[in-house]
C-alpha cells in the first residue's frame, strides 16, 4: 500500500512540475502601445485622465527637443499645456494623457 501511495504521489509531482514549465512567460510591459512606443500617436492632445505629474509632463516637452518650458498647467481635460521654445521660436504645447507632445498649430 505504501508503494502505492509513493508512486501516486510521485506522478501527481511529476504531472505538476511539467504544467508549471509549459506557462507562458510574464510579459515584461504592458500591452499598450501608447506607453511602449516612443512614437506620436496622435497628431492633437487626446482627452482623458493623465496621470503624469508635472515634472513628467516638463520631461516628455524636453525630451521631445524643447527649452524653457514655461506656464504648464493641467487642463479640465487631463490635458498638460504650456509654452516651450524650439528651434528659437517659441510656441504653445501639449502633452496628453498617451505622451504625446504637440505645438499648437
């Protein structure tokens, strides 16, 4: 009986580490696109509840290749804007809830 019970027991293991080695593997980020690219995905700020801090907000204006950002405030619309200098003009920008940064048009 004792044999019985061991073998029983020792296929049970042997059954549940062959499951636990066929899981699939942990992704290592999210599955959104807007937080895995570094590319615009829209060419206007998109509405929505922006999580980004304004020191964020400041970093992604700076990171897109602007200076002296000035003025920046969140809008109603979970939108950061402000006013950046580019190329030696300076304009009004964005920064939405995805990341993307745009100048005024």
């Amino acid at each position: 009986m004792k044999l019985l019970t061991s073998l029983l027991v020792a296929g049970a293991l042997l059954s549940s580490a062959s499951a636990f080695a066929q899981a699939p593997a942990a992704k290592d980020r999210p599955g959104n696109n807007a937080v895995n690219s570094e590319q615009k995905n829209s060419n206007a700020p998109v509405a929505g509840r922006n999580s980004f801090t304004k020191g964020q907000a400041q970093s992604a204006i700076e990171k897109a290749g602007y200076k002296n950002v000035s003025d920046l405030a969140k809008d109603d619309q979970g939108v950061w804007r402000g006013k950046a200098t580019k190329g030696g003009t300076t304009s009004d920008v964005t920064v939405d809830f995805q990341g993307n940064v745009n100048a005024a048009k």
